[in-house]
C-alpha cells in the first residue's frame, strides 16, 4: 500500500492511498497522513486496518498529480520545529562490482585505515546483531527539521556559500512518536539527501556542515516493511536530457547493518521520542554522480526511483542568492 499528500482545494491537503499500478483514492476524513498516522498509534491497530475502516473517495492519476505539482511532502507536522531530518552513512556495501573491494580495503590492517574505512568495517562486523541484539552504532548525522523539506517537483535550494549541491539516492523511514513516547514506522520512502560533497571532502570534521542542507522524500510512503533488496535507479537531467543515470541498491541484502540497527541507534535517545514528533531517517547510499565525477549545475533535475516505491521522485537544484542572505551579524540585546 502506498500512501501520500497532495494539494486540494484552497489550502486543503488530501491523503491519498493507492496499490501500485493503480490509481489513487482519496482517503476519508483525512486532511493528514499525520493526523491518521497518531489515530493508528493511538488505536493500537495496524494503519493499513484504520485506513480500510474509513474508506475512499474520488479516484486520482498519479502522472497527472506530478505534472500538475500537486504532490506534498508525503507526512508533515502541525509544526515544521517537531520534524526531524537525520541520517546514517556507511551502512551499504555498494554495488556487486565495488563490494569485495570495499572487503578487501576494510580487512586491512587497522593502522592503515581511514576513520571512515574503521566505521564501514565495524558496520561489516557488527551491524547485524541477532534479532532483539543490539548492534554497532552507525555514523548518524542531523540535516535539519520540517523547514528543510522540499516537496517532491519542488526545487532544493542550496545555500549561496555552499560549494557543491549533489544528491543522494537513499531509502528513508517515516515515524511517528506516540503518545506514550513509542516510536511508530509508517512505512519506508524515496529520498534525496542533497549535500555539499565538496565541503565534506575538503575535511571530513566538516561533514556536519555539510549536511545541513534540505531534503526531499516521497512522493509517496509504502506502508510497512520494507523488501530485504531493494533496487532503484537515480538520474540528473539537464534540458531534459539524461546527463548521468546510475542503478542503486538498497535493503538489507545491501547493507552492513540491519534497519532495526539503525533504528535503534537513533531512538535510543529520549530527545527522539518526544510524544507527537514525526521522524524522517534516511539510511545512506553507496551511488554519487560526484563519485563518478559529475557536477551537478542549477537547473538539473535530480530523478530518484525505485521498484515498488510509487512515483519517482524528482526536485530541481536552486541556489540562494547572496543577498538573500540578510544580516546575521549578531547584536548584543
């Protein structure tokens, strides 16, 4: 099952639910997919039952939705502040073609290893616990909150000081925390986790700056468990015509930890289950255009899919003028 927002009337929002291959409903009563997201968690029934129970409206083509750019961020918060963006990287072995060099470079000798190579190696080792065991914790970082996320067909804006704005092909995580303070899984999303890979490669100290940049993720959310492989391709187009184009892997088949893992190493902390907040978490890629050396330029238009996914995801790049800037000198009050 699939399940998005879009664009109604006025400033309405509509949820929409939708198997793949098949048009979308709308959902009844719904104005959010966070509203019935929390009446889920509160029921204590599975979200695809409450969904059934309140049944479905006015049939929608997902290609017309796209075209017309009615597509939203598939979940939102009341309060952009309450939605967080994070992320984890080093978490997938790459493709069949990079993966046993990858190996062989992590089974070198532990003085010959980056800090970067130490982390995908421990991740080879220990990512995977036992079920109920608890793993390795991943490399984890913060991009930001709901202000930093861009609808699907929407542009990402990169700030005017940044030194690249690249993308990155990833599967991300939809919770909600109920009220109990439990967090909630939704379902699992395309998503572009936009960074400035020249800022991160100038020191990898500077890897936090990087990623602070905004997101998109959607169109639409499958609901539940993800597949074990998961495979997708990711593109950037230029004038409309294909500039770079890549297959990327995903799921745990390609990954050295298990999404429970990951899970674990972000909710663990109580600041990340505060009753009512939604998380975004995406959980990294091994495919770059900048890997193969390709700059992506304002205009392109990133394009992200995946097999079982819905709609394929795509956000133009912007950058922030300078002057739109404004003053950020700090004033004593």
């Amino acid at each position: 099952m699939l399940m998005s927002q879009i664009a109604g009337a006025g400033s309405t929002t509509l949820v929409l639910v939708r198997e793949e291959g098949r048009p979308a409903c709308e959902l009844r009563g719904a104005s959010s997919l966070y509203d019935v997201a929390l009446a889920a968690a509160r029921s204590g029934r599975p979200l695809a039952d409450l969904v059934a129970d309140q049944g479905f409206g006015a049939e929608h083509d997902p290609e017309a939705l796209a075209r017309e750019g009615r597509y939203l961020a598939p979940i939102t918060h009341p309060d952009p502040a309450h939605l967080h963006l994070t992320g984890t990287g080093l978490t997938h072995l790459g493709s069949a073609a990079t993966r046993d060099g990858m190996h062989a470079k992590a089974m070198a000798a532990e003085t010959d290893l980056t800090d970067s190579m130490k982390m995908f190696r421990m991740g080879l080792e220990g990512g995977k616990p036992a079920r109920g065991g608890i793993g390795v914790q991943p490399e984890w970082f913060y991009k930001g909150n709901g202000h930093m996320l861009a609808a699907p067909g929407q542009p990402l804006v990169s700030p005017a000081f940044a030194l690249d704005h690249g993308e990155e092909p990833e599967m991300a995580g939809i919770y909600v925390i109920g009220d109990g303070g439990r967090p909630f899984r939704l379902g699992f999303a395309v998503a572009n986790e936009f960074s400035d890979h020249v800022t991160e490669r100038g020191n990898y100290l500077w890897l936090a700056h990087s990623k602070l940049r905004p997101a998109s993720v959607g169109p639409e959310i499958r609901i539940g468990a993800p597949p074990a492989d998961i495979r997708g391709a990711s593109r950037i187009l230029r004038n409309g015509a294909v500039v770079w184009e890549k297959p990327f892997l995903s799921g745990e088949d390609n990954m050295s930890h298990s999404f429970a893992n990951l899970e674990h190493h972000h909710f663990k902390y109580r600041l990340f289950r505060q009753p009512g907040d939604v998380h975004v978490h995406m959980f990294g890629t091994a495919t770059l255009s900048f890997a193969d050396g390709v700059r992506a330029e304002p205009g392109d238009v990133f394009e992200i899919e995946a097999e079982g996914f819905g709609m394929p995801l795509r956000n133009a790049i912007a950058v922030e003028a300078a002057e739109d800037v404004g003053d950020i000198a700090v004033r004593d009050l």
